[in-house]
C-alpha cells in the first residue's frame, strides 16, 4: 500500500471543464511533487513545493495550476486541457531531511482523459 | 549535462533466469543513483539506492553496485519470478528536489 493518497483513481474530462487532483501523505514529509508520465514514458517533473511553497515550476502552462493548501496536502487544478494533456498524473513527497539521497514516495497516480 | 541511459526493452525471461538490466549515467558531481519499479496500473516505488561509489543497493533479491570507473549502475537479481514482471526505471540525483529518469526497461517474466 502507498503512502501518498491520491484522488481520483481515474478523471475524465471535457476541455472546458474544470478539475482538481488531490493528493494527500500524513509522513511529515516537507516536498511534494507533480509528475506527468505518458505511456511507455518516464515520469516528468512539473512543479516542487517545499515547506508549502513552490520552488520549481518546469514551465508548465498556465491551464495547470498547483496549491499546496498544508503540509499534507497537494492539489493540480485543471483548465482548459488539451487532449494531449492526457496521462498519468504522479504525485510524490520526500523526507524533510532530504538531500539529494532521499527517495521519493510516489502515490498511484490519476489517470487523466481530456476528450 | 546530467542523464541516464537503460537498455532498451522489452526484457523477456522465463522463470528462474537471471536478469541484468543496464542503467549508465552522466553527471557532474557525485550523484545518487536508484532505481525505481512500476509496476501495472500503479505508481513507481523505491527498488533500491546507492549514495556513493561502490556502495551496493539491495532489496526483495535484486541488487546494483554504484560503479564510478564505468559509470554504471546495472540492475541484477539471480533468479526472476513473474510477479517481477514491471518497469523499472533507472534514476539519478544531484541536487535537491530533481530527479533524472531513464527511459524505463519493461520486464516480462513467462511461466
């Protein structure tokens, strides 16, 4: 069982809707993370909040924007996505000793549809 | 720059072969290296890591030494089962918050 919560499993969507992925770890961990993974693709980093602030957005476009309301929560709020938004959407944290030996913690993802 | 370079897939074995996955690396510094395994439907969990070079990493019976004359992290386990059957992906680390993937190497464990 993972640790880091995410939710939907599964979210289809219109491209004028608006969505939200949630993501949720009670581990005290400090970072948390957005990945995109496309099928048969590696993870790809879209946006690091640490001690609830962002500290790196991977030029992401706009109609994706992140919130970190707490330390233990992570939301991607969804706008006008384009089909070729579909994927695997990936949250992660990491301890708040972390240094670049830290592991990540990843959540089993939602799987996002734009029709 | 800094990447990662896995040998292509897919990898097909029967039960019982022994399983070598290749992961080489570029990097300034002196990076971690780990590798990660997806398995279907789910997310990517920690395999194994190697802080420095010639440390070992090990876990569940899979194993990769940090090799730093070849710059090399390969990933072995001596006998695979098909519940091993996933992705598994190579990745390094050198600075806080950014990881560096592989493009992943399907493994496919037949009866």
């Amino acid at each position: 069982d993972t640790e880091v919560t995410q939710t939907p499993k599964h979210l289809v969507m219109g491209m004028t809707n608006k969505k939200s992925l949630k993501c949720e770890q009670h581990m005290g961990h400090r970072a948390m993370y957005w990945y995109k993974q496309k099928a048969k693709k590696p993870p790809e980093l879209m946006f690091v909040y640490s001690y609830e602030k962002l500290s790196i957005n991977e030029s992401v476009p706009s109609r994706f924007s992140p919130e970190c309301p707490n330390s233990s929560l992570l939301n991607l709020h969804l706008h006008a996505l384009q089909p070729e938004d579909s994927a695997l959407y990936l949250c992660a944290s990491s301890p708040p000793d972390r240094g670049y030996n830290s592991p990540l913690h990843f959540g089993n993802g939602t799987r996002l549809t734009v029709t | 720059g800094n990447s990662v370079t896995q040998m292509e897939g897919p990898v097909t074995l029967s039960e019982e072969a022994f399983l070598t996955i290749n992961c080489t690396y570029t990097a300034t510094g002196y990076p971690s290296l780990f590798w990660y395994v997806q398995y279907p439907g789910e997310g990517l969990q920690l395999l194994l890591k190697a802080t420095k070079a010639d440390d070992k990493g090990s876990n569940k019976g899979f194993e990769a030494t940090y090799r730093k004359e070849t710059t090399s992290f390969h990933l072995e386990k001596g006998s695979v089962q098909v519940s091993d059957s996933a992705v598994y992906f190579c990745a390094l680390s050198v600075t806080t918050d950014k990881l560096i993937f592989g493009t992943g190497t399907r493994l496919q464990v037949f009866p």
